[in-house]
C-alpha cells in the first residue's frame, strides 16, 4: 500500500523541503551547532496593524522578513536562519507567500530552518518570524547601552516616509500589482506623485541596514538600535540604555523628497511625524566625535549625546524637552490601517 | 527633566526585566554563546483553534510552554530558552499571562530571553514562542528518522484522552478559577466525573514528556516525534522520515479511566479518537527489540517497525491499512473550539 494522501500541511511542508538547501525542516525542531556568538530577534506582523490587510502574500513577506532583518542590522549580526510561525486565513497563497520570502531570505543568506503553520479563523494573516545572526570576526555586538556623553547622534536614513506611506494608504493610494496608485489630489505633480510612491513602498517595505550595521559592529565604537517606533521614542530607549541624556537637532532631521509637501496635503504636522511616525527601520546610532560613516551610508548627524540624563529637541535656536512619543504597541494601534476599499 | 512618563509597552518591558535573571531582554535581539549544540522549535497557540477562547491567561501561558517544550522533549533536548511573540486584544491581562509564563519557565530552567508585544484588533489571544534547548552531553538528538525494521514501537502515555476533554468543552464544560465543571450528563458516578475533569485538565495543559525524552536521547536509539496531530498521522510522519513500515496494534494502544464510557457518552468512536484526537503530547517513539523504558515512565509498547514502507492497523487479529487521519493545521480546524458560554 502506497502512503496515504498527504494532507494539506504535510504537502506543503514537503514543497518546502524541496526548495530549501540545509535540510532543517522536518524534525520537531531544527538541530544547529555554531561555533560563533549568536543573536535572536522575534517580531510578530499583523494584517491592519502594521500592513494593510489587503496586501498581497508576497509584500506581507517580503516585509515580515526586512522588518526583522532591521533588528539583526542594529546588532551588527549576520543573518542565517528563519523559523516562521503563520497564521493564516482560509484563501491565503501560501505558496505566493513561501515563494517569496525564501527568494528574500536568499539575497541575505538567510535559510528556513523550521516554522509552524496554523488555520486563522478570524482576521489576520499574521506571522511571527524569529531570526538568528552570528556575530562575525573581529566585530563586537552592537547595543543600546553603547551612547557615551559627547558621542555624536546619527540617523542612516530619513525618517517620517514611512508614515506619510501609511497615510497615504489610509487616504486612498492603493495596489494593483507591482504598481501603487495614488490619488490624484497628492499627485500635483509627476515629483510629488514619484514621492507619494515612494513613501508607500518605504511604509511597504522597509530596508534592513545590514551593511551600515557590520560597519558599525567593526568600529566597536557607540550605541544603536533600529528606528520602529519613532525617533523620538527611540531615543529614549537608547539614552535609558545608556545612562546619558541627548540633544536631537531638529533642523538636521533627515527628510525625504517632498516630505514636507506630502504632510502639509495630509495635514500632517511633518516635525511630529518624522519624530513619532515610526517604522523608518534606519539605524540611530552614535559615534566618537571625529569619526564619521563612509559616505556610501548616507547617514545625517542630527545630535549629540550629553552627560546628564535629560533629552531635547533643538529647533531653530531654541530648545525644549522631547517627549517619548511614538508607536505603542500595547496601545489602541487598530486605526493604523483601517480597511481600505479598492 | 526626568524621563517621560513610560508607555504601556516599556513599562510592562521594565517590569519583564526585574523579575527575569539573565539580562538578556532589552536590546533589539537577544545575545548567545553556546558552546552545545542547540534545537529551535516555533509553536503558535491560537484562542478558539488550539484551546477555549475564554481560557484564563494562566492556563494559556502554561499550555504555551507545555506544548512547545513537548517538540523539545521530542528532540531529547534540554530546555533553555525562550522568545515570545505575544499578540492580544485589548483588556487581556499581560501580567498574570507572563506571571505564570515565568513560573513555569523557572520550573523547567528556561530563561525568557526575548519577545514582542502587540495589540490584536480582531479575535485573540494568540502567541508565538520560540524554545533553545541545548543538547545534553553523552546524548544524540532524537530524530524521527531514527526508526529501524525490527524496533518496537512505543507510546509514552494514553492517547484520545485530550479529544475527549476538547469535545467535553464543546459539551458544556467550563472552567471555574481553578476547578472545572462537567456537565452532569458526564457525571454520572463520581469516576467518571473525575475522569472528565482529568480529561479536560488533560486537554488544557498537557505535560510534556522531558525526561523520557532525555532517556531516549542517552539511549541513542530508534525514532521518536510526539504526538500532537493524532497517532495515526504521526506514525505516517515517523515512518516516511524513517523510510520503514509499520503495524499498530489498536488493541494496545493505551487509555485513560473511563476513556471507553466518555466516548460513548460524547458519541464518538473511541478507536478513532485515540488514532485521530490530537494533542497528546505524548512521545511515539521505536526501540530495538529487547529494550524497554524504565517503569516510571509507564510507556506501552503498542506496535512494530516494518522494512516494507506500508502502515497497518491490527485489531482483534485482523490487519487493515492505517490511514493518516488526524488534526491538519491548514484544514478547516476553526469548529475544534466553537464560542463556549459559560
């Protein structure tokens, strides 16, 4: 007698099997032997909390996969393996899905090692990725207690883009295929409408800064953590880590083309956004006064770390006290992605 | 100026970090150097999939590490750590969920190392978590591979037991603090309403089976996986990934008090249910003929591997094909616990 009819579960774990190298799926659990250090991160994502819940299964997993890949980046590590918990609804391609995160897990060199899948009944999909990173040769781990007084601050990339993106969800740009529509009242202009895309991609998918981290992981110089829930928020984590206060020049904030036109056509005020908008996924970082990233990285210094544990907002001369706004994930969150109509 | 008054996701952080040794939460991952080998296995727990939707956030956390800390008891592994991805609607209460997550990981040496938190708008409770378990020294890994022609098979404890307490829940029984109640049609002598009780207490938090697990592991010998999909499903798995046969006695299989006179009761087929319920957690797991587990670990031998790769029932002398019955995750699983009112 042949074996039965494999059930839906164990087809698609055989597909699984077939298109990845390593052999780690299959048992209870995946064996590995390192010899390096190693770091684990876990971050869930949720349809109508952090991504629209008419995304398509291979942006949700495209995202799921840079969204944790950001953590590994502010550790400095090298990522190498996936264990992908999804929960998903009936009608989810779980083969769209699949295909696409193990063509991005291998442009980072990332292998799926297990994982365990479940029937949603209600809302969703949602997943849950755990990732590990070896620690390379001659680097050390970054961390948030790393910020010493008189280091300078730094940003690798703008920040509020990404909100602006979620904004412009909410307001009507939508989906259709590979392309983004966005409505014509923010598409004044054919650098406005490029811009307003853009901003939706970033929002979409985020990009791990996996190269600045090694960088920064070599210098063995500072404190970093990746930017999910708002600069100023992060910050503050940072500075608590670190036991230091900070100065953040608000004038130095790094900001996308047109950012300042897409907020004022969302009425949005664009200091608030780029400081609590969250989920820029760029590394905020410190350095030694007189050291500065290659070039290539782009980064904006935009602050200093001071001695004493206070933290501030300078803007234009003046300065005031910055408070620990931003993404609450324990908070009422459920508005970020309202149902859309497309 | 003092910091700013903690968000909810910080403060509940913070509170984490003071009752947790270890210091590993905090940073954007959590850091590891292990000298061992080490297992990973991911486990989702989804309200009104896996368990009652109306389970106390005690019950849940405990069966969140029971059912995950199984795949490591599969494994012969040593628990060690965990992560966990906890999403929950608005009103769960996070910190009785994580006083008895800690007290039950502290009862079986794991340390909390790391997690993320978020708000689900829609249904929920449902968590992640993600078990290191190091690899003991003088031991091989568990493997469901390691089934050979001539190996006995064995089951570590009775099956069917934990269908019968989910069925029992669909009847009517429901939870009362720490008590449970049975319907009255299930109580019909004081037996047998212990016996549903048991059941259902079976159901909502299963023992994993960690040291039978480490004996097998010293033993370096046969296959093992736990049972959670149904034996039957579970021995196709064991003996495809073994390349064997097998025959199962239905006569043998092991059952709790009273199995026979609940099934009847609850009008289910009690073969069925013990070959197909699920979520036993108990281990299958083959030995070469001669070898028996020490007593304490009450386990039955109930079958034989076979060189030729088919699966057979035997009951009451006669032989039929096994079919790979039982839970499929991806299957339409969301009538397996329906809205209970209590």
């Amino acid at each position: 007698m042949p074996f039965q009819k494999l059930s839906g579960e164990d087809r698609l774990i055989d597909w699984l099997r077939s298109q990845v190298r390593g052999g780690h799926l299959g048992d209870d659990a995946a064996t590995l032997s390192l010899r390096e250090s190693f770091a684990i991160t876990v971050d869930s994502q949720i349809a109508g909390v952090h991504f629209p819940a008419n995304l398509d299964e291979a942006r949700f997993a495209r995202r799921l996969l840079a969204v944790n890949l950001s953590d590994l980046a502010a550790m400095g590590a090298q990522p190498r393996f996936a264990f992908l918990a999804l929960c998903a609804p009936e009608g989810f391609r779980q083969r769209a899905f699949f295909r696409a995160l193990l063509k991005a897990c291998a442009i980072h060199g990332v292998e799926l090692a297990g994982g365990d899948l479940a029937r949603l009944p209600l809302g969703g999909p949602l997943a849950t990725l755990t990732l590990l990173g070896t620690r390379r040769p001659r680097t050390r781990w970054l961390k948030r207690s790393g910020a010493q007084a008189g280091h300078t601050i730094w940003l690798s990339g703008t920040v509020g883009e990404s909100a602006v993106g979620r904004h412009l969800l909410a307001a009507g740009a939508s989906l259709s295929g590979r392309s983004i529509r966005i409505p014509s009242r923010f598409a004044g202009s054919a650098r406005l409408a490029k811009a307003a895309r853009a901003a939706v991609a970033r929002h979409l998918e985020p990009r791990p800064e996996l190269a600045l981290g090694e960088w920064l992981a070599r210098r063995r110089a500072g404190g970093a953590l990746d930017v999910s829930d708002g600069v100023a928020r992060d910050l503050h984590r940072l500075c608590r880590e670190s036991g230091v206060g900070a100065v953040l020049d608000a004038d130095l904030l790094p900001s996308s083309p047109h950012y300042g036109d897409l907020c004022t056509l969302l009425k949005q005020d664009s200091l608030d956004l780029a400081l609590s908008g969250g989920e820029d996924y760029v590394l905020l970082f410190t350095l030694p006064k007189g050291i500065r990233p290659p070039k290539q990285f782009a980064a904006t210094c935009c602050g200093e770390v001071l001695r004493e544990g206070s933290i501030w907002l300078r803007q234009s001369g003046r300065t005031r006290p910055l408070a620990a706004l931003g993404w609450d994930h324990l908070a009422d969150a459920h508005a970020a992605h309202p149902p859309t109509t497309d």
